[in-house]
C-alpha cells in the first residue's frame, strides 16, 4: 500500500478555540445501541493486521479500568460501545483508550514530547496539534486520499468527504490542501432562553431580528421579568457584527490577503486590511457601528453581570449562567454545553435556543449575510488524527490500514450522532446526525459558509485586553461612543504597528 503524504496541519492562531468541556451529559439511548451499527454495514472489509490500537479520545475516554471518578462524573459509554462494536468484526483487534497524566492533557508540549520519542497512540485528539505551531512536520498523515475513497461502514457511500460538513472541511484544511484530522462535531453558540418566562411575558415564539429581540427585552422588562445576563463579550460579539456589517465584498477582499479558505481572518489581514484604510476604525464606520446595538441590549440586562470585569472576574462573581439556571433571568447568549450543564444543575423549566438574530433593519451598516456561526466550528472534542511512524513506533504500513478503518468505523453518522450527543457539549456535523433538542437551532448555522472577523483582538496580546476592557466600558455605559471611537483608533493603529515590525510585514 502507498503510503499517504505525511505532515501536520496548523491553523491560524486566532482561530477560535473552545475548551470548556467539564459537563456531565446525559446517555442516549442510541449510545447503547453498538449492535445496530454492526447490522448496518453490509460487507465487513477484511483485515488481516491483528493487535491493540491505542487512541486518546478527550472528553470521550470512558472510565479506566482501576480509577474511581468523583461523583457527578460524566458517564460516557458510546466509544466504547463503539470500540466493542468493531471489535466483534475483528476478533483479532483490541481497542485500548489511553488518557495523558493529569498535569500533560491539554496540553501542546505533550504531543511534542511524545512524537519526540515515538510514543504518540495510534489515534489522538487533535485539538491543539492543528491549533499550535510547535508540532513538528510529519507527525499524522495526510487523510486526503481517503477522504476520496468510499468508507466502507456507511452503506452507500462513495467517497467519505461525502458524508462530512463542506464547511468543516473547509475550515479543517491545510493550505497545500492536506486534511490531517477527521472532524464530527462543531461548537456553537446561540441564545437560550427560558420558555415559562417568555409564556409568562405572552411572548409566543423567540426574536428572528435584532429588533425583535429588543422588543422582547422591554416586553420582559414590562412584566418585571429580568430579560437577560451576560459579561460583555467583546471576542464573541466581534465575529457575530463584523461579518455582517462589512459585508461579503469587504470580507472577501479581507482574506485575499493569505488566501484563507475558510473565511477566518487572520491577523495578518487585519493589519493589511488597515494599511489600506477599509479595515481602519478611523476610516470605516462600521468597523464600530455595530457598537451601540450592543449597548442598547445591556440596558436591558442584569446590571450586576454586565459590570463584572471581563478579563480578569473575581472569584465568586455573578454569572448569567447560574442567575439563568435559577429561573431569575429569561435569556442569555452562551455555548452549545449550556443544555449540559442546565442538566448537571437539575433546571425544571422547559428552554430552547434561538440562532443570533438577523440584522437587517437595525443599523444602515445591516447586510444580509448571516454571521451567526461565525463563533464557533470545529474545534471540539471529536477532531482525531492518525500518528505516522515517526511519532508512533508501533506503526506500520498494515497497522495503518486497521487504524484507518477503526476511524472510519466510527466517524459514520450513527456513530458520530451516539458520541457526540451523549457528551452533550457539542453538535454532531455528519449528514444525517441530528443533535440534543435543546441546540437544534445550532445545527442549523451548519448550512451556510461564513467568515470570522477578530477585530483586532489578536493582532498583538495587548489588543486583546485593551479592546475587551474598551468594549465593555463602553456597552456597560460608563464611557460615550466618542471617547470609545477615539481610544479604538489609537489600539488599532497601535496594534498595526506593532505587528508590522514584529513581523516584518512590508506594505
């Protein structure tokens, strides 16, 4: 067999990148179902390679056999019913869930060291080897060619790319077009609101516009019901406005600059975006014209939460999660956990989600295109790359051909939507997979592409606190609109600067 292009892939590092992944999710029933998926694949392809594969599976390690989980600890069952699955096609084969030492999981220096001395497992989550520029060339294999090739596990199919998200194939790819990982979940955000409040309000169905949620908010107030909660969010709040205030011709001209294909802007093409004036806050109004909606939304909101310190919060402080698990509040905008957590915390009220508003109407900078998913994507818990031979001594040409089937096995829609779902922090992106009700509207931001604009946020390590702490001086009220336009021109020209030198960066 020839073997496949090996490389690591290393996305930009201001894309987005969500670790809270301390949920305890409730089991579906689809998760105990392993003999379904064995009745569903209508030719078991032969492997003739017998042994153990190894495979760190992240939030989705089941319980290792002498560890006792304090109480409350997620139970998760599906990969491993998975792994038994596949283990009955092929007697000879053992799947072996392997976890990091406490004080290495997580993190980029573990990848590095166990690459460094072949140890990496066959199968590893790949969340921070594709986020970190420290992993050495030829750690995974370049998955490309197989994405072209039929999985054999799904009945049908012709080529596996055809079963994944276009869109997170877009975003997961290298520039020389290599895929090193495969993909099945997406984390999103989305606004959770409180259905009994909303009744109670006579507000029957969730806003579709920026207006309408307005409205809402002042209906709630009316009613002496506490509209919503949230730190103002300067990071997320950037990517949902800029994208749709710039517009598609700005933002297409945007990453032209390195030729991103994902439509994630990076800092690079802020700076070159601002050097030629349609990216400058002192030239451009809508880089912040998208600012006052967000200041007319927190007038609205639970005064108490918009005023604790974004960057650094103090320890006990209030949070919109906790005042909306207690009932206290009818909205807050958080991520596509929050349903897990609800259930850790025993919430009786009914809620559901509701995508980011529709713009149109509210600023004369409003475009039509949708920006909803632009806080979010594919970096979860269910991203897993292959290990070469060089990061991994136990692999060999016919060791490979039975790890890539594992992965294929359980990188199929059932499979996908059992996993994913049962940890119930993130939305399953396979076609056919359908997520928790509760992030049903998530789903849903998985249909259209999209573009992520930072805002200057990670153009230096210092624009990202100064423009945190700005934004919410100025949406919390304590600061005019002139005075926040004036201190956003001098951080991003400042920041402009800084990376031009740094970076050498020749206009």
């Amino acid at each position: 067999m020839k073997h496949p292009q090996v490389s690591v892939f290393a996305l930009s590092s201001s894309m987005l990148v969500f670790t809270m992944l301390a949920t305890v999710p409730t089991p579906v029933a689809a998760a105990t179902r392993a003999h379904v998926a064995v009745k569903r694949v209508p030719h078991v392809p032969p492997i003739h390679w017998k042994g153990t594969i190894t495979m760190f599976a992240q939030a989705y390690t089941p319980k290792l056999p002498g560890v006792k989980l304090p109480s409350g600890s997620p139970k998760l069952t599906a990969f491993e019913q998975a792994a038994k699955a596949f283990e009955r096609l092929y007697p000879g084969i053992h799947i072996k869930f392997v976890y990091p030492l406490a004080a290495e999981s997580g993190a980029p220096q573990w990848y590095v060291t166990k690459a460094a001395g072949s140890q990496l497992p066959d199968v590893v989550w790949s969340l921070y080897t594709n986020n970190n520029n420290t992993i050495p060339h030829g750690v995974f294999y370049n998955l490309a060619p197989y994405f072209r090739q039929p999985d054999p596990y799904i009945p049908g199919n012709q080529h596996w790319a055809a079963v994944m998200n276009p869109h997170v194939l877009a975003m997961t790819k290298a520039p020389n077009g290599a895929q090193y990982e495969v993909d099945g979940d997406w984390v999103g955000t989305a606004f959770y609101y409180n259905k009994r409040l909303f009744h109670k309000a006579g507000i029957k169905s969730p806003p579709k516009t920026w207006k309408q949620l307005l409205h809402d908010a002042q209906v709630l107030k009316a009613h002496h019901i506490d509209p919503g909660a949230d730190v103002p969010n300067y990071g997320w709040d950037a990517r949902l406005f800029l994208g749709n205030v710039l517009g598609q011709k700005a933002l297409h001209r945007l990453v032209s600059f390195t030729k991103q294909s994902s439509g994630v802007v990076s800092a690079y093409d802020e700076v070159m975006g601002y050097h030629a004036g349609f990216y400058n806050p002192a030239k451009n109004p809508r880089i912040m014209g998208w600012w006052p909606l967000m200041r007319k939304l927190y007038t609205y909101w639970n005064k108490d939460v918009t005023d604790v310190n974004a960057v650094n919060p103090p320890s006990g402080a209030p949070s919109g999660s906790s005042l909306f698990a207690a009932g206290k509040v009818a909205m807050i905008y958080q991520g596509s956990w929050t349903p897990s957590n609800l259930k850790v915390a025993h919430v009786k009220f009914p809620y559901g989600s509701f995508n980011f508003p529709s713009l149109k109407g509210s600023t004369p900078y409003a475009t039509n295109l949708n920006s909803s998913p632009a806080v979010g994507g594919p970096s979860a818990a269910f991203e897993y790359a292959i290990s070469t031979p060089r990061a991994d001594k136990r692999m060999n040409p016919a060791k490979f051909k039975a790890v890539l089937d594992w992965v294929r096995f359980f990188t199929t829609p059932h499979w996908d939507q059992a996993i994913v779902n049962q940890l119930g922090s993130f939305v399953p992106t396979l076609k056919g997979t359908k997520p928790i009700k509760a992030d049903a509207a998530l789903a849903k931001s998985l249909a259209t592409p999209f573009y992520v604009c930072f805002g200057y946020q990670d153009v230096t390590p210092q624009s990202g606190t100064q423009t945190t702490q700005l934004f919410q001086e100025y949406v919390s009220g304590h600061l005019s609109f002139a005075a926040a336009k004036q201190r956003f021109d001098q951080i991003a020209t400042q920041a402009a600067q800084q990376y031009a030198i740094a970076h050498h960066v020749h206009y």
